[in-house]
C-alpha cells in the first residue's frame, strides 16, 4: 500500500479556485488511482473511514445520488481504514461499487490525509474538467444546485 499527493507548495487544505493536487494510490487487489487520469470529467473525489459515521454516511449518499441521477459524473472515494477487511466489508454492506473505492491503509499517517487536513474533518470535493476545485463539503442539495 502506497499513497502520494504530487504538488509544488506546501498546503494548508484545498479550496474553491484552486487545482486540485494529483493523487496516486496503490490499493488494494491491483486497484490504482491516479487522479490525473480523470481530467476531462467532473470527479466527486470523498473521504471518509468506516469508524467515522457521518463520513460514512455522506459516501453512501453521494454514491447512490450520482449512480442514479448524475452518470456523467464520476465518483471516487479514499478510505482511511487501517485494516482493509474492515473497509471491504463496509463497502459491500454499504452496497458500493468496489471500482470506485479506495483504502489508504496507513490512515491518520497518511501523506494524503495530512496534505487535506483531514483531522479536522472528512471533506469531499466536487473538481471540474480541467482539475480546478468547485466546492467542498457537498451535501446532495448542494451538488443539485452545482451540476
């Protein structure tokens, strides 16, 4: 398991306005992310973790919303679940397409959950085409009115 966030300057969290960084992150099974290769779509990029439920809650909201009246958007998702049976059985229980489900192993000690600030909080972001941040923090109301 392996994680990397590729920027040129140090971060204080990402926002509006701003290009989103390219995440890689090797998972589990083979399952790779590469960020980058979903320029050209508009991404609902979450985070979350099996032992947080609200973040829980919001990926399997945001999930289900997209697959049934966004198709054109793509969804991906980053767990920070230290032990991976955990967030492979909460993904199957949650009834969630595994293609779309990432799990960063080493959790809190992630580069990628440092480089967000995630300790103050799981976010999730709606990125556009070309990579650049349209909010964060979207509830199924919220990204009604974006998309």
């Amino acid at each position: 398991m392996s994680s990397s966030i590729k920027t040129e300057k140090t971060s204080t969290g990402y926002y509006p306005g701003e290009q989103i960084p390219n995440i890689v992150l090797n998972g589990w099974e083979g399952h790779r992310l590469d960020l980058s290769e979903y320029r050209g779509k508009k991404v609902v990029l979450n985070f979350w973790a099996a032992y947080d439920a609200q973040s829980r809650a919001n990926n399997v909201q945001l999930y289900n919303y997209l697959k049934e009246t966004e198709p054109d958007v793509t969804f991906l998702s980053i767990s920070f679940d230290e032990n991976k049976n955990v967030f492979e059985r909460t993904a199957l229980l949650d009834k969630i397409d595994l293609n779309s489900q990432f799990c960063d192993e080493t959790g809190a000690n992630s580069e990628i959950y440092k480089e967000f600030q995630l300790r103050k909080g799981f976010k999730n972001y709606l990125i556009d085409e070309s990579g650049v941040i349209l909010a964060i923090d979207l509830s199924i109301e919220k990204l009604k009115n974006l998309i």
